[in-house]
C-alpha cells in the first residue's frame, strides 16, 4: 500500500502522537478491534470503522495515540489512517488556482473621516466621580495637608486663633 502524504503540521502531530503512544500497552481482541491500555483506562480501537472509544479520531480525523499504538504493532502507517483533507493532494488542489494580479485601480482609501461621527454624549446615572481614577503606576498617597495652620487675619504661622 502507497503511503499517503500529509501535509506538515499533521505530518508533526503524528510523529509527536508516535512518541506519546509509547506509553500505552497494545493487545489484540480480534481481526478488527484491538484493546490498548494507557494510564490505567482502556481504549477499543477498531481499525475497520476508523473508531477509537476516546473519540479523537472521529473528532479531529488523525489518528488518536492509542490507533497510534494499534498502528505500529499491525506494522501499518499513520499517515493512510488521516483523513484525504489532510492529503498533500487535496492542499494542492485547494491553492491550485493562480491569484492574478489586479489591474491598476486605485487603491488609496477614500476619505472617510467625514462619514465617522462620533458617539452621542450620554451623561452616566448618579452623581459624577469627584476623584481621578489613579494609574496603576502612579503613587497611592493621599493629599497631605500641611499640619502647621495659618491664621487667616494675622497671617502667623503655628496658631489657630
Ligand atoms: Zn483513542
């Protein structure tokens, strides 16, 4: 069997998935189904119905780590159990076509900035904040009053009356 090509970014999830299967434990049920253990649960993967009970095969259509493992101890290729989506095929024939050049047109935006109004001025419910909202790399400090008090008709200094 001719060995499919996948385009890279599955090409590098499958050879990732290879690494990670390395961790789960095959063992053959039957001709189609195939029981792989992996972190203590058990997975069927059934290589007919391109299924597998984790479901990520039939989410995403690349085969799931423990098809992975099912895969290497049949001595078959991940790359034919990925969707033709993913083929190097069907990129081609997705960027087959030519993008041609546009004929001279204008392409400076129109002036616009007339058209842009600004937004209706609402006045907020209650009553207006009286203190600016401080930035967060501005100091935290109150206003200081001065303690020492000037008396309003003389003008001296350190007395209240
Ligand atoms: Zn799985």
């Amino acid at each position: 069997m001719k060995t499919k090509k996948v385009i890279t970014w599955v090409r590098d999830k499958l050879a990732s998935l290879i690494l990670a299967a390395r961790d789960c434990h095959y063992s053959p049920c039957n001709r189609e189904e195939h029981l792989v253990i992996c972190q203590g649960k058990k997975f069927v993967v059934n290589l007919i119905k391109w299924e597998c009970s984790c479901n990520q095969w039939l989410i995403c259509s690349i085969p799931c780590k423990h098809t992975i493992c099912c895969l290497g101890h049949t001595r078959q290729n991940p790359k034919n159990f990925c969707h033709t989506f993913y083929g190097v095929e069907k990129y081609m024939e997705t960027y087959a076509e030519v993008m041609h050049t546009i004929a001279k047109v204008d392409l400076e935006p129109k002036d616009i900035s007339e058209d842009i109004q600004p937004h209706p001025l609402r006045r907020h419910l209650g009553r207006p904040t009286c203190t600016r909202r401080k930035e967060p790399w501005e100091p935290k400090t109150g206003i200081k009053r001065s303690s020492i008090v000037k008396y309003k008709t003389c003008g001296g200094l350190g007395r209240n009356k």
